[in-house]
C-alpha cells in the first residue's frame, strides 16, 4: 500500500495538468486511468474467484469506490463530465452492445419455451413497480413540498426504477447446472429492460396535460406501436442479416468479413431505431436473437467461435466501463450541493416498495405452473432487487441536460438512481454468493421443477404431433402450442432459406 | 438506380433535420449512415473480389465518393467536423487497433529474419523521402511566394508525405505463395509507418530557431529517444500480459477475460506511451509483437482463434471507418474556398519525387542482399507509392486547430494530404491487380529468392551452432548471427517464463 502515496501525488499533478491542457490530452489521461482500472479488476477479480463472498462485480466497485475517492479529491472527474456528454457515450457507445450480446447468447429453446413465465416477471414487474413508483413519489413529493416534478418525470422516474439487473445473479449461476432457473433469471432481466425502455419512450412522448384515460390510453397505444415496430425492425435485420450471410459467404468463408457484417449490422439496426426515434435496444435485441438462430449457423467455425467470444467480451468491457465512468458522478460535489435528501430517501423508498411488490405479483402469478420449489423463487426475488446499467443511462437521459447546468431536483434524482445502483450492486453483490450457497446446495442444483427433456423427446415427431392437435394444445396449453406451431414453420420454411438447417442444432 | 433520387431527397431532408438537432441527434444520423455504407461497401467489395481490375479498397472509395457528393450536397460534413474533433477521433480511437493488429498478425519469423532488408526499406526510406520533400516545399514556396509556413510545418510535411500504406497490395499478396515479398511489403510499411510517426514526434518537438547543426542533432537525439522508449514500452506491457495471462490462468481458462485483458493491455500500451508524449503506434506495435509471441500461447485454444480474428476484424473497421470519415474533407467547401492550388501542386509533386527516390535508394541498397527477381522489386517500389491512415492523421495533428477555424496554409496541406491518399488508394489500387497478376504469374510465385527453409533447417541444432561461431557469424552476416543468438535466449529464458514453449510453435 505505499505505491498509493505515490498514485495519490500523480493524480493531482495529472489533474492540475488536466485542468491546463486541452481536449485531447485531458481524454489520453482519462482513457489512460480507466484503462488500467479495468485491467486490475479482471486481474483482482479473476484470483478472488473462488471466495466466498466477494465475486467481480464486487471487486470492481471496491476498487472503483476507493479510485473514486481520488478521482474526487483531485476534481479530475469534472473535467471528464465535460470531455464526454453523458447520453451520447452511454447511449450511442456502451448500450447496444451490451444488450446485442444478451440476445446473441440467450438459449432460444429454454427462453421461448419459459416465455410465458419470463413476460408475466418482466412485464408484468415492470408494470407493476413503475406505477407504485410514480404513485409513492407524486403523491409524497407535493404533500411535503418537495421539488417541482411534472407528470412526465414522475412517470419516468417510475420506468427508470424498474430496468432491473440480473448480471451479477447470473455470473454465480451455472446454465448447465439449473437451466430453468438460469433463463429464468436471464430472460426475464432481458425483458424486464426491454419493457422499462420502450415504456420510458412512451413516457416521453406523453404530452404534458395531465393524465386522464385519454392520456392513458395514448400511452399504451405508443408502448405497443413501439414495442412492435422495434421488434419487427430487429427481426427483419436479423433475417436480412443471416440471408447476407448465407448467399455469399456459400463455399469461401471470409472470417473478418463475417465478423464485421454481423456487428455492423446489429449496430444499424439499434441505429436505425433511433433514427425513427423507437427502442434500439429492443431493436438490437432481437437482431441479437434471430441473427444467432439463422446467421450464425451460415458462417465458417472460427466465426462462430470468434463471434461468440468477442460479443461477450465487448459487452462486458462496454459493462465495466459503464459503472466505472458513472461511478464518477457519485463523488461530483456540485451535484452533492443541489441533492435534496429528503427527496433521495423518499425516491428511494419507493423504489424499495416498487421493486418488492412486481416480484411479489410476479411470483404470485407464475407460482401455479413452473415453481414450486422454494430456493428458487427466492432467488428469482432476489435478483429483481439490483439495478443497473440501463437504469443509469435512462436516469441521464431524462435528468441531464445537454448544456451540463442541472436543477436541483433533476440532480437530486441522478443521485438517488446512481446510488440505488451502487448500493444494491455492492450489497446484493456481496449476499448473493453466500446466498445461493445456502439455498442450492450441490446435490440440490439438478433437481429441476420441469425438466425440458419431455420436450425434448417430442422434438423428432414434433410437425405430426403438431397437425394433429394444435388446436387443443393452444387451448389447453397456449405458450407450448404458439411454440410448437413456430418450430414446424421454423423447420420448414425459415431454416431453409435464412439458414441453420440441416440435422445439429448447436445453439452458441 | 431508381432508389437513388430517393435516397437523395431523404438525406436533404434528414440534413434540414441536423441543423436543427441536438448533438445526440446528429451523432445517430451520421453513424447510421456510417454503419450502413460500411456494410454495403463490405458486401459489393465481397462480389467483386475476383474481379480483375477492382479490390474492396477501391468498391469502397467509389461508393464513398459518390455518397461523399451527397454529402457535400446536403451540408451534411460540416455539422460532423463539429461533432468528432480529428485529432481525438483518429489518433485515440481509429488507429491503435489498426497498428496493434499490424503487430499482432505480422509473421515474426520472416519479419526479424528480413530485419535489415525491411530496416532498409521502411527507415531510410522515410528519411530520404522525408528531406526530399521538405527540402523541395522550401525551397520552392518562398521563391514562389506562397504561404507562410514555418520550418516545422515544412519538416512535418516531409514526414507526412512518408508514410506509406501497404494494405491495399497485401490485400493482393498470399503470405503462402509469396511469403518472402509479402513479409517485405508488410514489415516495411510498418517499419515506415512507425519511423514517420516518431520522425513527426521529433519534428513537433522542435524548437523554432532555424536548422542549424545544433538543432540537427538535438532532433536525431530526439528521434533516437522516442524510438528506444516507446519500443521498450511496448515490450514491457506485452511482457507483463503474457506472464499474467500465464500465471493467472493456468488450469482454469475464461476466454473472455482473456481476451478483454489483451485488448486492454494493448490499448495501455498505446495510451501510456500518449501519457508520456512518446510514439503510441511504436508502444502499441511491439506490444502486439510480444504478445503474440508470448501470450498468445498462454490462453485457451478458442480465445486463440478469437484474438486473432476479432482484431482484425475490428482493425479493417477502424480502417474503412476512417476513410469514410477523413472523404467527407474532400468535399468540404469551407476548405476548398482557402486551398491555394498551385501551393497544393508543389507539395504533390515533392511528395511524387520522395516518394521514387526513397524506393530507389532503397532497392539500391537491399539489391545486393536478397532480390535478384525483377518483378518483386518493382512489386514494392509500386506499393510504396501509396499513402493511408497514417497521413492523414499526422496532417490533422500538425496543421488542424482545435478551434475548428483554419488559416490558407493549413487548409492547403491537409487538402494535399488528402487529395494524395484518395488519388493513390484509387489509381494505384484499381492498377495493382493487373499488375501483381502480369508481374507475378502463377508458376512464379512459388520461386522464391530466399528460401526460409536452409534456416528452418537449422533450427534442430541451432544452440549448439550457435556457440561454436556467433562471433565469426556476426561479422559475416550480422542480421542473421544477432537473430540466431536472440533466438538461443528466446529458447532458453524467455519462452519457459513467459510463454511459447514447447514443441509445437503456431504462429498466429
């Protein structure tokens, strides 16, 4: 510990410099400490591994907090507010390939099949929390005269309280070992962030008149326009996507060729969505999905190899340097100066009722088909706790403003967001662990409540079967039927021509 | 072509829209833009591969230029220069992983074995064209009365005007039918790249007092320096990756931490050595080389295949992005309204004469040594010609000003600058295929002049014949003894502690 003397010195020297140079330099000095940052963490994280209480995520935020704190004595981090906007690096740089990487590695077979479960959680959840949310926040904030909120921020706050975080949840369970619970958790924070940002986009386009049932009304039709063109413009640049791929790469593969056209074009298709001003990350997630269904089986085997790795490591990257680069406004005095604490507590209270509620609702429904052992509801529960990521970078993107100056109440709830986050991440982050240990030993981790063998052994005389009683299955059973109809469609006319056909089926 | 008056009337409108727009706004559009002729150009280029006289280099500067008129046409260039300044865009995001997947792809046999062919060439080629070029524009512009450029203007012009670019004709080499002409375009375009730059950095650190003797040998001390710390730099951060990749993860392999630790470490490298004002690319180069000659081998087998296909994959990006980028200048009214032209002529034709005599005196040279064929020498002098990325990046460093406004002298180089990249990368790359394909008939490409087999030989019993003659090898062959003796320690320290040993040596 008696280099840290000798960093601390550096970094006011570095800071001082910074506050001289230009835009270039001060951007070299910045990239140059977060670089190395990261570089640390993956190193401390990785021999930590096996601890019992500590897990990456964990390790990155210690560090972080304690580089925060000198970040902050040396005011470097003001500077570096100016070098980057907020809502451009977030949304345009860090987002989409977070979320790209979340469709590209999701298990179709167990998310679809689960996809009734994983809507009523993350759809449901979000719903349900964001309107508790907003109703705690705008009938609190007026009754103690607290700030001057519309409508539109009390709405806002409600979806960017709901994004939920399941990333550190999943880094401790194994897919392999509790498939269900696995896509569970997975499927459902994927949707839990699609849902909380197409509904802050309907939020946005709310016109400001109170909310009445017109209002409301208005608003559900934008959630639903939005949720579906996104999700038809994903899916169709996936398919044009995998199409690509498969017409001309046939017989001479190019592996930087295949690589580059996969990633450009799930990047357009986030593009594009917000070039007509819809959700790009519902966009991008889908492309996600359906370029790894078709595309992925078109192109050479180091491309799918070199495809699956390098998504995930640019999303993880693009994660950490997410929290890291936030993680910076936490010790911004002139934000400390306009925080109203009253304000932050009560926000965050509601967001404790809000998060608590959606999953109690959210277990409540789903609890007749598939979960009827205990550990895993809990550990359902517990993920929906965290937030993360997509909460921060919609907090930005409703409560700062593009000429940097703030009012107190917007800065009062960028704060309150920034700390939920940090807050559940380290303290969730450091119970998870021990938590999962207690509740799933071992020896209980292959007990599954439905296995998807059953499944399975329908698969080969599945388009028979399917013929035959479709119409009862739909009724009887309505997600396995719509997914049983989709795998005949599938297998004979989408697979064939986009690709992915043939006998294996290897999912990445 | 029905779609194009359409495409047309949608980018005006969508460039009315950009004036009015938020920076965010006009960050998506243009990226949007962007990201789609990326993947046209990437698939057209595909089409046409096996087409005589087009390569993807120049399917790309086509459609660029064309799209570039509409660009011109709808204002659409001015609003980006607000948006990305140049400086920080091309030298902190575009170009280390371009140099660093140079390092990391180069074949390090062949490179270190044709070290004083490819020093030659890549060195002192880029003095001789660099003091042709300078003197030339001295001589001439104040006789002619043109601009008022001081002595470091004209002594970056030289090393601007130096650095070659030799993708477009590696694009047509196979590193298996020809690897010793390719090893010797590749090294040297590197080697010259990386001269140009740390010449560039000596230059900018030149202190304006006339070029006396004095001066001369402060700027030799100046370039000797950054070369030797830069380079060591490097060595040492590619160093200290491989022996944590080898010491944290052996037994357990986590390809994806892999692989974020190596891009990080290599993009360290480069920001460090930028902390530092040394040479990044230089930093950035020999990191690639070490790494990939150590810590390659020390991660599992999938994070192999990864590495070395997303980094180039994520290279040609950096690249095509770049160009597209630095075109919008071409059409830049702002600039054309200061360009003197005739100014604009000289500093052409000095660059054409540097750019002959450089090539010539370095066949000259290497002649004796190595290349008796005739059509391999005109093969390198022809992709010397070209210049790339590298110019127009130190054209933006030396002679943009951060405030955006630009005097007529500035304006004229980096309109030159520009004008050559384009003007080469589209005559010498459409004439290069028939070139390759008239010079370098199929039944010849297998002859080679010197073959790397007789040292393979070797290679059994080399620390044994080492010992006997390295001091009577050394004076008669010095590469060669300094590569035999490197390649002893290499053997017998470097590889059991930092990685690479064994039988089996896979070059990536």
């Amino acid at each position: 510990m008696e280099n840290v003397g000798w960093l601390y010195e550096f970094l006011v020297a570095k800071a001082a410099e910074i506050s001289a140079a230009g835009s270039q330099r001060a951007a070299v000095i910045s990239i140059s400490l977060f670089v190395s940052l990261l570089c640390v963490c993956i190193v401390i994280g990785h021999y930590y591994e096996e601890n019992r209480w500590l897990n990456q995520a964990t390790i990155a935020i210690i560090l972080k907090l304690f580089l925060y704190m000198i970040f902050f004595l040396s005011g470097l981090c003001c500077r570096l507010r100016d070098l980057y906007p907020h809502e451009q690096l977030l949304f345009i740089y860090l987002l989409p390939p977070i979320i790209f990487n979340a469709g590209f590695q999701v298990k179709k077979k167990q998310f679809f099949h689960n996809f009734g479960t994983i809507m009523l959680f993350g759809g449901s959840g979000v719903l349900i929390s964001a309107s508790i949310v907003t109703a705690g926040c705008k009938y609190m904030f007026p009754r103690l005269k607290l700030g001057n909120l519309q409508m539109r921020d009390y709405l806002a706050l409600g979806t960017i309280f709901s994004a939920t975080d399941t990333v550190a949840t999943l880094q401790l369970l194994h897919q392999d070992e509790t498939p269900l619970l696995y896509s569970l958790v997975f499927g459902e924070g994927v949707v839990n962030d699609a849902t909380a940002v197409v509904l802050f986009r309907a939020v946005q386009r709310f016109e400001e008149a109170g909310l009445d049932g017109k209002a409301a009304l208005r608003m559900i039709y934008e959630f639903v326009y939005l949720f579906s063109v996104s999700t038809v413009l994903g899916v169709v640049i996936g398919l044009i996507a995998a199409y690509v791929l498969k017409s001309l790469y046939f017989g001479k593969h190019s592996t930087d060729k295949e690589i580059a056209l996969m990633a450009l074009m799930a990047y357009l298709s986030y593009m594009l969505a917000e070039l007509f001003q819809w959700s790009g990350i519902l966009s991008v997630f889908f492309c996600g999905i359906f370029m790894s269904h078709y595309g992925w089986h078109n192109v050479s085997g180091s491309s799918k190899i070199t495809s699956k790795h390098a998504f995930a490591t640019f999303s993880s990257i693009s994660e950490s340097f997410m929290f890291l680069y936030v993680g910076t406004n936490v010790f911004n005095v002139n934000i400390w100066q306009l925080v109203d604490v009253r304000q932050s507590r009560i926000t965050e209270l509601c967001y404790a009722a809000g998060a608590n509620s959606s999953r109690e609702g959210g277990i409540c429904l789903s609890n007749v088909r598939h979960l009827q052992l205990c550990p895993c509801v809990v550990i359902i529960w517990w993920s929906g706790i965290m937030r993360g990521a997509v909460s921060i970078a919609l907090a930005y993107q409703q409560f700062s403003t593009s000429s940097g100056t703030m009012n107190a109440d917007y800065a009062t709830m960028i704060y309150s967001t920034t700390g939920v986050v940090l807050f559940t991440t380290l303290v969730v982050g450091v119970v998870t662990k021990p938590l999962i240990a207690t509740l799933l030993p071992h020896h209980l981790r292959h007990l599954e409540p439905s296995s998807p063998k059953d499944e399975e052994a329908n698969e080969d005389g599945s388009s028979t079967f399917l013929r035959r009683s479709s119409l009862s299955m739909l009724l009887a059973n309505p997600t396995s039927a719509v997914h049983s109809l989709w795998r005949g469609f599938d297998d004979s006319y989408m697979r064939p021509f986009f690709g992915g056909g043939g006998p294996v089926r290897w999912e990445p």
